[in-house]
C-alpha cells in the first residue's frame, strides 16, 4: 500500500515561467470553453513532451554504434537504432509545432471575434496575416508573428511529417555530428537535410520558448486584480492552499492562507512551511 509523504510543497512561484504562471490564474480573468481550456493546458504539456523525446533521442546515440558494427561485418544494416532516434526527433518536432498551435487557440479564443482578418483554425495564417490584423488583436503581439522565421522552418517540416514515413540520420564519423536526411522532402533538387539536427532542435527550442514567453508575459499584464485559488501543498494528507491575486510580483509570501482555518486546531497537523510563509499571517477570514 502507498505510503503518504509526511508534507509535499506544491507552490514555488519563483519557479514558474510565463505560461505556467497564466495557466495558474487566467481563471479570474477569462473565461474558456473545454477546448479552449485543454489549450491552456496544452501549451506546457506539449512543450515538455518535446523535451522529453529530444533528451529520450540523445540518450540512443551510442546505439548507433551496434548499427556501424552491423554495417562493417555484414555490409548491410537495417538501421534500426538510427530509426527509433529519427521517429523520437520527428515526435519531438510534432510536439513542439502542438504547443505552438496551442498558443493560437489560446490568442483566438481571446481575440478572434473582434480581429478583422484573424481566420479560424489556422496557426499558419495567424502567422501570415497578423500584421493586417484590425480590432482587438494587441498591437504589441503583432510582431512575434510577422517576425519569426523560425516559424516557417518548423512549419516545413510539420506539414509533411504528419504525412510521410521516417526519415533518416547518420552520424558524421570526424565531427560526430548528427545529420537528419528526408527523402520525400525537397530542397531544390536535393533532399532534406540538417546538418546538425540536435543543434536545430536546440536553436529552435531557444526561440519557441522566447517566443512563448513574451505572448504570455503580455497575456499575463491582461490578468485583473481579483484572488485566485492555489495549492500550496499537502501535509499528511490535507491540502494547504491559499488565495492570491495573479497582479505583480508574486513570491511564497503572497496571498492569504486558506488552510489555516483547519491546521491551527490542536488536533490537526500544523503547517510545516508556516515559519517562511507570509500567506500564513494573512488568514482568508481577515483577509477577504
């Protein structure tokens, strides 16, 4: 039978990023349907599936070495450890274009109906068009999409990857470098090809996160004054929680304890993480 952690600490705000921090406490603020809500959710989800398969992907590199091996005694390989790898780098890819995608149905949710020119169920056009966008759109978003090559390379390959088989890899034998080939992809005459396709997915995770994190800092400027509820953690298997407003800045010491109506009672467990916490001497019922 599991055994329960004796206390677990759940808010650490110092630790939270822009989109974190907007899925936290957009609930005062906006109001989203199911979809629209999964989306939320979808944009960290996502993301951190594609930082999953990169790293899942790095750590099958020496694999390559039993392909080689096959290669050199038997003069053929099926390649099979270079495969797993190119599927986990194509995942990867389709995982971070989700996120991508995630924060236009967010953007839409919130703007379409006011913004002229803003079309439905298309990231790409969000990216074409947003600089003739009129209405309710924010001008200061309208640049992250009208300047962002780096969308259109990860576009590229998303559009035919969801279409085509697996492409391919090969580690360069001097420079150890992994080049990622697609033969049903053109450039010019040529195949596809990435020289160094872990050192583009680390470029391209750069910029995407960049990219999400000046959406979500403006989004997070658009959040009204009003509390919203948080899991601070748990303590022998209680909740502790608390109230805090999502303007300024916010630390361990923000907000007004939930909890403490129920832990200061003699025959209930203390808060372990009362001594460093200012919500704890700003009840709920003194507060609000």
């Amino acid at each position: 039978m599991p055994t329960v952690a004796p206390q677990l600490l759940m808010f650490l705000p110092e630790r939270w990023g822009q989109v974190d921090r907007f899925r936290r406490f957009h609930s005062t603020t906006y109001e989203f349907s199911e979809r629209q809500h999964r989306a939320v959710v979808g944009v960290e989800a996502h993301f951190e599936k594609f930082l999953r398969l990169q790293s899942l992907a790095a750590s099958l590199l020496p694999r390559l070495q039993i392909d080689e091996k096959q290669l050199e005694e038997q003069g053929f390989t099926p390649a099979e450890n270079a495969r797993d790898i190119a599927v986990l780098i194509e995942a990867a890819i389709l995982e971070l274009y989700s996120a991508v995608d995630c924060t236009r149905q967010i953007l839409e949710a919130l703007y379409q109906k006011g913004t002229r020119h803003f079309q439905k169920d298309s990231t790409e056009k969000l990216f074409n068009y947003a600089s003739k966008f009129e209405g309710t759109f924010p001008d200061e978003l309208k640049p992250l999409f009208t300047n962002a090559p780096w969308y259109w390379k990860l576009v590229k390959l998303r559009k035919e990857l969801a279409h085509l088989s697996t492409g391919s890899i090969h580690q360069e034998r001097e420079s150890k470098l992994i080049r990622y080939d697609h033969f049903g992809l053109k450039e010019g005459e040529k195949p596809y090809s990435i020289d160094n396709i872990f050192g583009w997915l680390d470029d391209m995770m750069n910029q995407v996160n960049q990219f999400f994190g000046q959406v979500f800092r403006y989004l997070n400027g658009t959040l009204s004054d009003k509390p919203v509820h948080q899991i601070c953690g748990m303590v022998e298997g209680r909740v502790l929680h608390r109230y805090l407003s999502p303007v300024g800045d916010i630390t361990f010491d923000s907000g007004a304890c939930g909890a403490r109506v129920w832990f200061d009672l003699p025959e209930n467990p203390t808060c372990p993480f009362k001594e460093r916490c200012g919500a704890y001497h700003r009840p709920v019922s003194l507060s609000f």
